[in-house]
C-alpha cells in the first residue's frame, strides 16, 4: 500500500487499468514474493532456521519481513528479493499447469477478452487417439489417464454436473464457431515402452520421433506420456509438457501431446488459499484420485490436449505471438474454480471419502482436477465449477 501511495499518491501516477480500480506498483505482481512464483505458489522465500519463519526481506535490528514483488521498470518485469531454486509443483508434485521459470514481461494483464482465430486448420470430427507409455507406469496410473480421454465425449444416460465433457464443450464451441465439426474424442491404440528403448535422458526433438512410433491416425492424436524417472530437456523447468504437429510427405498431418510425471523430479509445493482480504496460512491441494503423478499429468494433458484441437499446426485459437502462443487453456493460468486470483486456484469441491479437490467428473466414478479454458460465449475464463 505505501508503494501503491508513494508511486499513485493522487491517482494520475503509475498505474494500469482502469482509474477507479488500478494495479499499481505491488499489485501488478499479485501473489508474487519469491522467484519461481507462479498461481498458487508464492515463490521461493527464505526461511529462519530459528523460527521456521519465511521471509524474503532484512531490516532495522535484525527483523525480518515478507514483501510482495514490486514492478520493476529498469526489466518490466515483477522484482523479487528472495533467491532460491524453483519449485513447481501441487502438494508433494501435484502440478499445475506447470510453467516454469515464469517471468511477467509487463504489469498483469486480466485475461484477454478475445480469442483470436487465424483462419488456420482445426482438429475436428472423429479423433482419434493413440498413446505411447514411455517407462514404467502402473496399472492405476493408466486407468487414471485413459478415463480422463474417454470422459471427453462420453455421452451419459444420467447426465454429470460438473462433468468432462461439459468442460470440454469450450472446446467443441470454438471448433465450430471457426465451421468445423464438433469433436467425437476417441482412445484408440496403446503401445508400452517400458525399458526406455532409446533412453531415459530425452532431447524435445527425440519426442517427435516418440510421437511417429503411436501409428496415430491422419488428424488424429499422438499421445506420449513419459514416467516418473524419465528426464525430458528442459523438464520442469521450462514446461511438464508441449504439443505440436506430426509431419507426413513434408505436411503436417496429425497433432502429437506429451506430458511427463512430475512427482519424482520436480518436488516442490503450492497450495490453494481461501479466499480473504488478507491470505492466511495457505491450505493443500489433495489429489482426487490418490496419485500424485498422474492427477498433476492429467491437469497438464487437459489444457495441452485442449490446445492441440484448436491450434494443432499454429494457426489457429491463440493470443500473442504465434512462435509462443496462449491458448485457449493457457489464457486462463492458475484458474481452476470460481473467485479465483494469483495465488487461489479458486473455490473447488471436495471430495468427503478422500479429502480429494476436484471440479469435474468423468466415467467410472472418477473425479478430476482440470484447467479453465476460454469460453468464446462468453468470452471470459469459465470454469466448470
């Protein structure tokens, strides 16, 4: 507030947004007081080994303070004191959508009001998809993952609320705004490498190769999930997962997703707050299906294989620069039920048999944890819940 005060004492000074509400120089960082911060994680903070106490700032006889980021206008970009290493995940590694390193390039900016389509091709109709388990994953893992795909479309006698497949209708709305067909998501042939047959230290570029082995249909999708133990270039810290297209005779054909099990590199935590003028001491996540790893790959398989249907080939639904796009999932970061801000993933129910925070609900009794995605009705963030 005294930032805020000194830098906007009369409101005509630094601020953006509207004058009546502005964010000024603190609240453009909402939620940030460490590097690596990210919604839902404050960033990596101090700690006193005496108290146990996190901190971020030093000052006046010996005290210690938690401040927020400021704005930083020498880099533009929010100003953390605190220097630690980056931490990514949700609970013991349940991720979030998983971006790492993340920097704000500007003051915040509220989700875009607008979509924008590119006129470029669209996954449409039946779609087929074909996976690839890199490593060892078991049994449960694969039931988890595999309900999550056939939840999509699956038409249901006694209809869910809040279900997959209503969340994924934001998808199906943008597909045929642009006059294509609505999207029938089926799970087509599966393949298992579990001896990690060309390694378990991975180039991006050794994903592509992956993505051919899963014999995915034309217009289909790729599938490669790789397990716990199997290192990926540039892993957490960059990104727990990436889309993109499968080439044919020198065009892209299909489209190819792969996500990776965070839980055994990428320890860490970040926790979802209830709501308050102030945040109070942040409460855990629990994942809805009692696997950490495969909870967090299904949140990050959502908003990827979202992206993929409406911009397999970079030509589609985004905003910004189409070499790094945000995506119809993207757009809504950290969101996942209503009230949310930076920091609070948003009001979400609970299950009462296993304490597991979930929003929608698929076959088989399952319950997941996914991303809001852009409703192009509305044209605001929409979460199911």
């Amino acid at each position: 507030m005294l930032a805020g005060a000194v830098t906007n004492p009369f409101g005509d000074g630094f601020f953006q947004g509207p004058k009546e509400a502005p964010l000024e120089a603190a609240t453009a960082c909402a939620g940030v007081y460490g590097k690596g911060a990210y919604p839902g994680y404050a960033g990596d903070l101090q700690v006193e080994p005496t108290t146990g106490a996190s901190y971020n700032g030093n000052g006046a006889h010996g005290r210690k303070y938690l401040l927020p980021a400021l704005f930083d206008p020498s880099t533009s970009t929010c100003s953390t004191l605190a220097t630690c290493s980056f931490l990514l995940i949700f609970l013991v590694g349940f991720v979030d959508f998983c971006y790492g390193s993340r920097k704000l390039s500007s003051l915040y900016q509220p989700p875009p009001t607008l979509l924008a389509y590119h006129k470029g091709a669209l996954l449409q109709g039946e779609i087929p998809i074909s996976i690839l388990w890199y490593g060892k994953f078991t049994p449960a893992q694969k039931s988890i993952i595999s309900d999550f795909i056939l939840s999509l479309s699956s038409p249901s006698s006694t209809p869910i609320t809040p279900s997959v497949s209503k969340w994924w209708s934001n998808v199906d709305n943008l597909v045929q705004k642009a006059g294509k067909n609505k999207t029938h998501i089926t799970l087509a042939h599966q393949a298992s490498d579990e001896h990690c047959s060309i390694g378990k230290l991975l180039k991006r570029t050794q994903l592509l190769e992956l993505a051919r082995r899963t014999g995915s249909a034309k217009a289909g999708v790729a599938l490669v999930l790789t397990a716990a133990d199997v290192a990926v270039e540039g892993f957490c810290m960059n990104s727990c997962g990436s889309h993109g297209a499968v080439s044919s005779d020198g065009a892209a054909s299909a489209a190819y997703v792969w996500v990776g099990n965070s839980m055994a590199q990428c320890p860490g935590s970040a926790r979802a707050v209830p709501p308050a003028g102030v945040r109070p001491q942040s409460l855990p996540l629990v994942a809805p299906n009692g696997d950490v790893g495969a909870d967090g790959m299904v949140i990050n398989l959502a908003g990827l294989l979202a992206g993929a249907i409406t911009n397999p080939f970079g030509s589609g639904y985004f905003v910004g620069d189409a070499l790094a796009p945000v995506e119809v999932a993207a757009v809504c970061a950290g969101v996942y039920g209503k009230g949310a801000y930076p920091g609070y993933a948003g009001e979400l129910p609970v299950d009462s048999a296993t304490g597991g925070s979930y929003n929608v609900e698929g076959v088989n009794g399952r319950k997941f944890l996914v991303p809001a995605m852009f409703d192009p009705l509305t044209s605001t963030c929409s979460p199911v819940v």
